[in-house]
C-alpha cells in the first residue's frame, strides 16, 4: 500500500524521482495513509478526502488581498500537482478593513465548521488573539499572514513582508530623491495608518528609524532635515485618507500655492491614493516628493508619470502561497519552525524598474501564473528553497 501511495504522491521529473524531495514525500505518504487525505488516483475527482484550507484577509477590496488569493489557489494546485494533496482554499474575509468583530464571527464559524488549517491576516495585534487561541484549543493550526499577533505562541507560522526594512527603505529612497534635488530645505512629513495594525506600524517604525538617523547625522552638503511626524491617522479608505491629509497640506501651504513640504511618506496603498488626490487638487503633484507603499493600476501609473517617486512593493502572491504552504504542512504535522520569521521580500518600485517582469510579478494576474513554483518556495532573503521534512 504505501509504495502505490508514494507511487502517486512523489512529484516527477524528466529523469524520474528527484532524489532530494524522496524523504519529505514519504513522510506525506505516512500521513496521507494515517489522515486519510490521499485522492485514489491522479486526476480523480477530490471529493470528500479534500483537506479545507481557509484564508481570511483583512478585507476584500485592496488589489493587495486579491494577490494573496491568487497565490494561494496557485498553491492548492502544486499541492495537488507535485504532492497529489487535494486542498480547497475558502477565501472568507470581512468586507471593510476596520471591521475587527466581522473577522473574529469569521473565524470562530470557521472554526467550527472543522476546517484542517486556518490562513489569517489579523486586522488587530492584540484583539485576534482570543479567536486564534481559540483555533488552537480545537487543534486547527493556524499561519499568520501579513501583520503580526501580539502572542506569537498561538500562531504555527508568521509569513509576511518584513515591515520594519521596508518602511525603513522608504525613509533612505526618499532622502534620495531629495538630494538629488538639491533643495535648500528638507522638511518630510509622515502620515500614519490606523493604531492596532502591527504591519503599517512597523512600517511608520522603520521609517522613522530612517530620519532620527538623517536627523542625528545629516549628509554632508545638505540642509539640515526637519521629520514632523503628523500624528494623523489615514484610516481604512482612500476617502478617509483624503480627509484627514487635505488639512494637513492646506496646513503647509503657503499663499501661493506651494508647499513648504519636500516629501511624505504613506505607509499604506489606500494612504498613498488620498494623498495623492489631495495634492493633484492643490496642484502639488510633482513639487511634494511622494513615497508610497503598496501598489494599485492608479499609483503604479502614478509612479511611470513622475507623481509619485517610489512605491514600496509587498510579495502578496507569495504571501498567500506560502501561507497555504505551510498551513498544509502543519496540519499533517510537520515543524515548520513556527519561531522562525519568513520574510517575502521588500522591493522599491520606481520610474526606472516599474515595468519590469520582476515588478509585474508581483501583482501582475498573468505575470503572477508565468513566475516558477520553485522560485514562490524560495526565500528571498537567503536564496534557499523553503522545506519542512521533520514531523513534530
């Protein structure tokens, strides 16, 4: 029996077996024989031995989550393809980003409905806690995605893009921008996102880093900078960014017209959209430096068309598929190392890169489809390819 089921489960190549993937499927063999998840033949129907995965975003409106949905469908289907593990992927998100009590109804049905692993991009450091201790009673792993839980205890795996760099990268690309310039001034303001999302402030955290270090020792031959943090929150919206940064620029606008602002940073994608409407309106666009994060078709346009200097860019795709990945693993339980942090990568995005395969790629739908299932399955941070072979 179990050599017909590894017969089935080993993923093929041209010259047969590889040989380096042969001990990490024999122990799927083993547990697809214990659990039951094994499809009988490939290309049968995946009926009831289907394991149900489900991936809980923070919303459903962001380009951002429908990249992470797609990765996570595409890595249903190697799952299925190079393992023979039939996996279902239920994409059950709140629709507003704000709504923490709709994510944590969410997964509490989830939980009871039995699905194998949960996927969940927390809305709240501290509030999702009780719903995800609450999966791990139950026996359901759950893998966090995208920002961090207060208790990292509850959680088998946090994948997510290292925050902290990229807002710490915004800080230096900006800075450049602005001595290429030459300027006589370099004031830099920062508009923050929403209190309790650990993602954006880590973010706002390595920006800040950024200036207090430009602030301490300034680059010779420039104007001393001057970083007002705005203390103003954009909130979930592009509108409610609007809000709040149309009085913030009016603030710095001088009787001209122009803005005593060199540069901002937005640490979301929806943040940088109201920024960006409120200086086209004030007719700022292009005198006000620009620096986003998260992308979207508007800003990535945006950024080719010289109104936004550079755009930090996530690896969502990647996201959703190794959080799929390792929810998998989990529940058949290997050791994903769940104290280990696994980065997807940090890119800055600008006018001279924007219309790269490799930017595309990371939220392209067809450039998405064309990148390698091994290349999703490596990390960006030390080139190794991500592999869990040791059960608990």
């Amino acid at each position: 029996m179990l050599t017909w089921v590894c017969h089935h489960i080993l993923r093929q190549s041209p010259g047969g077996v590889q040989r380096d993937t042969l001990r990490g499927d024999m122990n799927f063999a083993w547990l697809v024989i214990l659990f039951g998840w094994w499809p009988s033949l490939a290309g049968c129907a995946k009926t009831e031995n289907t394991m149900e995965i489900v991936v809980i975003p923070k919303g459903l409106t962001h380009e951002h989550w429908q990249s992470v949905h797609r990765g996570a469908l595409r890595a249903a289907a190697d799952l299925w393809a190079e393992k023979r593990l039939a996996v279902r992927i239920i994409w059950d998100g709140p629709l507003r980003e704000r709504d923490a009590l709709a994510q944590i109804r969410i997964v509490d049905r989830r939980i009871s409905t039995r699905v194998a692993g949960i996927v969940l991009a927390p809305q709240h450091s501290q509030t999702m806690c009780p719903p995800v201790e609450r999966a791990r009673r139950e026996g359901i792993p759950v893998v966090v995605i995208d920002s961090g839980l207060e208790r990292p205890d509850l959680f088998a795996k946090y994948v997510a893009t290292d925050n902290f760099r990229g807002g710490y990268l915004a800080g230096d690309h900006l800075l450049k921008v602005l001595a290429r310039e030459n300027r006589p001034t370099r004031r830099v303001v920062m508009l923050r996102y929403a209190v309790g999302s650990e993602s954006t402030e880590q973010r706002e955290a390595g920006f800040v880093k950024r200036m207090r270090e430009e602030e301490a020792n300034p680059t010779p031959g420039l104007p001393p900078l001057e970083f007002i943090d705005s203390g103003k929150y954009a909130g979930a919206t592009r509108d409610s960014a609007r809000r709040e940064a149309g009085p913030l620029l009016q603030q710095y606008t001088r009787s001209d017209g122009t803005s005593s602002i060199d540069g901002l940073f937005a640490p979301n994608e929806s943040s940088a959209s109201g920024v960006l409407d409120v200086l086209k309106s004030l007719g700022q666009n292009r005198q006000v430096h620009l620096v986003g994060f998260d992308s979207s078709q508007p800003l990535l346009q945006a950024v080719e068309a010289g109104d936004v200097d550079g755009l930090i860019l996530q690896d969502p795709y990647r996201m959703g598929y190794l959080g799929v990945w390792a929810v998998v693993h989990a529940a058949l339980g290997y050791d994903v190392q769940s104290q280990e942090f696994l980065s997807t990568g940090e890119y800055v995005i600008t006018r001279e890169n924007v219309n790269s395969e490799a930017t595309r790629g990371l939220y392209n739908p067809e450039a998405q489809a064309r990148r390698p299932s091994t290349e999703l399955r490596r990390s960006p941070v030390t080139g190794q390819e991500i592999r869990w072979e040791s059960l608990r």
